[in-house]
C-alpha cells in the first residue's frame, strides 16, 4: 500500500489540508524560534521582555530560561511539524505551548495584540480536529504501515 492509496481513507482535499497547514505551522513557528535564536539572541530577547515582567516581580533569569525553552519547542516543533512526526505528541505540547504565551502575553500587557498569535492558534486547532482523519501525506503515515 503506497502513501497514495491512504487518500482513499480521507475525503476528499483533506489531506492537502493537513500537509498545508502543517507546513504553514511549521514556517511561522521555525521563524519566530530562529530569529529569538540565532538573530536577536535569547539574552537580547529577555532584556527586551523584563521591562515588561520585571514591573511585575519575574526575574530576569527566569525571562531568559523561559526565552530559550519556548524557542526549542518552537524550533523543534517546526521541523516535526514540517515532517509530520509525532503529530499526537505534538499538537498538545505545542498547544500548551500557546497556552502559556497567551499567559505570558495577559501578564505582560492584558489588552496585548495577538495578530502573531491568533494565526498559529487557528493554525493548530485545525490541525488537531483534522486529527480524525489520518494525515496522508507524513512520516507518521509511512511508519505506521
């Protein structure tokens, strides 16, 4: 059974579906961890953030280990994401993920701009109701025949 034959298993563009949004995941998430990463750089990062959290009683350090762990859940993330590995582990780490920076954003500033956020947030709930239907067009589907 070839990875085209599971198509007859999932209706219709449903497939496509996935793949796109799983791809479209994957870039705005490897984007956001590379730039905190390689490009602005975790301490930079944090220093920018603790004006905003130091206000509120966060310590420095705990902005910067906060800065670094969510840039390799998004990093990491991305690349599974972009394969389609471990989509059941996946989607509800990364959703957590979201979960926290929603807090994060709140406490930050309560009337926060979420047009970088809402995008992903819709991106993965899509991603886990088409979860019902078996993403064709992954390595989680060649590995488990």
């Amino acid at each position: 059974m070839s990875i085209f034959d599971e198509l007859n298993h999932t209706p219709g563009n449903i497939a496509f579906a996935q793949l796109f949004l799983r791809w479209v995941l994957a870039v705005l998430f490897f984007f956001q961890a590379y730039d905190k990463l390689f490009v602005l750089k975790p301490k930079q990062v944090a220093q920018t953030l603790s004006v905003h959290y130091t206000k509120k009683g966060i310590p420095l350090s705990f902005i910067y280990f906060s800065v670094i762990v969510s840039s390799i859940v998004e990093l990491s993330g991305s690349i599974l994401l972009a394969l389609g590995l471990f989509s059941c582990y996946l989607y509800p780490v990364l959703g957590l993920h979201l979960v926290l920076v929603a807090v994060a954003f709140g406490i930050a500033n309560p009337m926060w701009d979420n047009k970088y956020f809402t995008m992903r947030f819709l991106c993965l709930i899509a991603l886990m109701v088409l979860s019902v239907y078996p993403d064709a067009y992954s390595l989680d589907a060649l590995l488990t025949k």
